[in-house]
C-alpha cells in the first residue's frame, strides 16, 4: 500500500491525485483485459459449442456408417446365399440333364448295336442264302454235263 506525505491541508494532492490516476489507469487497463478475457471467452464457449456439436454430428455419422455397413454385410450375405442356392440348383439341372443325355446315349448305343447285329445276321443269311444258290448252280451245271 502507497503513503503519501502529509502537507498542511492534509495528504500532498499531487501524490493523491497521481495515485487516484495510476489506480484509474490500472483498473481501466484491468477492465479492458477483463473485457477482452469475456469476450476470449465467449468466443471459446461458441467454439467448444461448434466442436460438441461436430462431435454430435460425427458421432451420429458414424452410427449411420456402422448401421449401412452391417446391412451392406447383410445383403451381401444373403446374395451370397442366394447365389450358392441357384448354383446348386444350375448345377442339379445340369447333372440331372447329363445322367438323361448319358442314359439316351446309352439307349441309342444299344439300340445301334443290336441293329448292327440284326444287319450282321441278315447280310450272313443273304450271302449264305446267294452261296448256297451259287453253289446249287454249281452243281446243276455239274450234272448237266455229266449228262
């Protein structure tokens, strides 16, 4: 704390007034820094304000990215099952249709087989048939000319 020095009409004026006004300029440079302090201040409060609130948002996004991707998990699972039940399927139709062909081919091997051996048959009685009658002309003209 200052003291001033004492004069005949009380405390020197000059000291008192010289002391009034440093204290008038500190406490105005005082309120001038609390001024600028509050509105610092205020505009931290409006930035922490914005952040939490891009916080909110972010937070929000990322529910929504984790939500869309495990329905985009989801379907891709369910596709994938859908996929594998058609294939399966293609693939039954297709062994289904392969086991037919084979068996009709089969059939039709059969089938040929005993008609090359029915053909087999008829062309060996048809020779046989035209050696036996080569062979009766033969004979007729054997006897003609021992006659």
């Amino acid at each position: 704390m200052e003291k001033f020095s004492i004069s005949i009409n009380g405390y020197n004026k000059v000291e008192v007034n010289k002391f009034v006004s440093d204290v008038t300029s500190e406490y105005e440079n005082m309120l001038l820094r609390l001024k600028e302090s509050d509105k610092e201040i205020s505009l931290l409060k409006e930035q922490l304000k914005q952040y939490k609130n891009l916080e909110s948002t972010l937070n929000k996004a990322l529910l929504v990215a984790e939500d869309s991707s495990n329905q985009i998990k989801n379907i891709a699972k369910d596709e994938a099952k859908l996929i594998i039940e058609t294939a399966k399927k293609n693939a039954s139709v297709i062994v289904n249709d392969a086991l037919l062909k084979a068996e009709k081919t089969e059939i039709e091997t059969d089938t040929l087989r005993r008609s090359l051996k029915i053909y087999k048959s008829r062309v060996k009685e048809i020779i046989e048939e035209q050696l036996t009658m080569i062979n009766d002309m033969e004979n007729t003209e054997l006897e003609r000319r021992d006659d």
